[in-house]
C-alpha cells in the first residue's frame, strides 16, 4: 500500500504543478475545460479507489450479477461450475462476516439490495437467495427476507424461492402454520404449489400435520373452482396425512373419487392410487385419462 502511495504521489506531483501554471496563464474557456478535465480524472481515480478495495466476493457478486444481465445467456457445466464456486465464495463471506444474518456489512448490503430491486433480473434474485440458503442455512433467513413475504404486491416466484429454501422460524408448527395461511389466502398458483411442496418436505410432519390443516386441504380439494394441478398436488400431499389420521385423510380421498361435479380425471385417479397404496381394502379402479388429459396436466 507505501509503494501504491509513493507511485500515487510521482504521478500527481508533476500533474499538480501544470495544472498551477496553466491555470494562471489559460483564458476563460481554457479554464473550463481544465474544470472538466479534473471532473473526469477525478471520477476515474474514485473509481478505481473504489475497484482495489473491493473484496473477493464483491467482485464475484458483480460477475454473477453481469452473467444474469446478459439476455437469454446459457449456462453449461463448466459455467455452471464457476458459477458454483464464486457463490460459495459469497456465501463464505458471509458465513465469516461478523455482521448477523441481513446485518449491515457492505456485502451483506449489497445482496439485500439486489433481492428487494423489483426492477433487477429475477432469476439473479432468485440465484440470491440461493446463496443466502448456503451461508445461514434453512432457518437462517434474514428479516427482510420473512417481510417480503408478507408485501401484497411481491414478486410470486421469489416468495416461492424464499420458501424454497428457508423455513419461517417461531414455535414448532411456525412453517406449517404459516404456508397453510398462504395457501388458504388470495396468492399465485405457482406460489401455492411451491408452498405444498414445501409441506411435504417438513422434516418432523408429526409436529407440524393437524387436522385443521386436513379440513383446509378437504374444502380446497372439494371446491369446483380450485385448480385442477393445484388439486392433483392437494391430493399428493395427502399421502403424508394417512399415516397420522388414517379413517380422516381416507374419507377426504374417498370423497375426491367418487365426486361427480369435479370432473378431474387426474385427481381422482390419484386418490384411488394413494388409497390403493394405503388401504388394506379393495383396489379401486383407476378412471381412464387420455394421452390428451395427460399432456394438458404436465406442460400447462
């Protein structure tokens, strides 16, 4: 850092002492370009000031954030690999930050910043909170983070990326209890399914399954209007409710397949399937689907 100084102090030395004598000596416009002159010189010195004291993973989060401008860029594996290393690069960064979880160090900053800017790429967002995932793990999420998920008007898919990979924390049934207030409330459908998977991914479903969730699931399930994928994802997660109120989750599967006013070939075929698996009753007869309905159902 002495010998940057030094260096620094040559070059402006001789500069300064133009700048004296030409500035005595220039005429008005003279002057103002000299004004300029200096204007730009000193916006590249700040900049590159600001260049050198940039960390290892400042500069990392600036590469990952050019590799999301750029339009429709494709990642290949030896993309993706650089890309793997330079969040882990990020996430240790934070790991060792002393600052807590959303705390205010520069980098730490500068994520929270990007995440929030409605107007960034949302996949660099959603690759954000990735990285957050890494360095704090499944309940470490940072407060900003919970509150977004409570704005009316965020951006769906990454309420679905932060649910993806953080749990709300509180009491034992807090996630549970919250995803279920989602999924009963007016959000996307591309949210709600994240939210289904997100149930049938808690690790202790004892603690967390009640049967007031199961009431939720039987009107959501049973309700015409309800999306067909949505229900078909309803029904899946009913599998994980049979082995703790087996009589209760039968009914409610028994009552999707023999609904006449559904008109859900799909859902229904899979309850008869999960009762099928679960029960030690007679096999139920799976309804027909076309190679149509099929094809509707996974690519729309």
């Amino acid at each position: 850092m002495d010998k940057i100084k030094r260096l620094a102090a040559k070059l402006i030395a001789p500069i300064a002492t133009r700048f004296r004598s030409g500035w005595r000596n220039a005429s008005r416009p003279k002057r103002l370009l000299i004004i300029i002159g200096v204007l730009v010189l000193g916006s590249f010195i700040i900049f590159l000031s600001a260049a050198l004291t940039l960390s290892r993973a400042e500069l990392s989060l600036l590469v990952l954030r050019r590799e999301f401008s750029r339009a429709a860029a494709a990642c290949h594996e030896k993309c993706r690999a650089a890309r793997a290393e330079r969040e882990n690069l990020i996430a240790d960064a934070l790991k060792s930050d002393s600052a807590s979880p959303g705390g205010s160090s520069r980098l730490t900053f500068q994520i929270k910043t990007h995440i929030l800017d409605e107007a960034a790429n949302p996949d660099f967002r959603k690759e954000l909170v990735k990285i957050l995932r890494l360095a704090y793990g499944p309940e470490g999420a940072p407060e900003y983070l919970l509150a977004y998920l409570d704005r009316s008007a965020a951006n769906s898919d990454l309420k679905a990326a932060i649910l993806e990979y953080f749990q709300p924390q509180g009491s034992p049934t807090a996630a549970a209890d919250y995803y279920f207030s989602l999924l009963s409330g007016e959000v996307d459908l591309a949210l709600k399914k994240e939210v289904i998977l997100s149930l049938s991914n808690l690790d202790d479903k004892p603690a967390n399954f009640t049967l007031s969730q199961l009431a939720i699931i039987k009107n959501l399930v049973l309700t015409p209007t309800t999306d067909r994928r949505l229900r078909a994802s309803l029904v899946m997660l009913l599998a994980d409710y049979y082995p703790l109120f087996k009589s209760q989750t039968a009914s409610v599967l028994k009552n999707v397949y023999q609904a006449k006013d559904l008109n859900d070939r799909i859902s229904q075929a899979m309850a008869a399937d999960v009762l099928n698996h679960q029960s030690e009753a007679g096999k139920l007869a799976l309804p027909e689907i076309s190679a149509q309905e099929w094809n509707d159902y996974y690519n729309n």
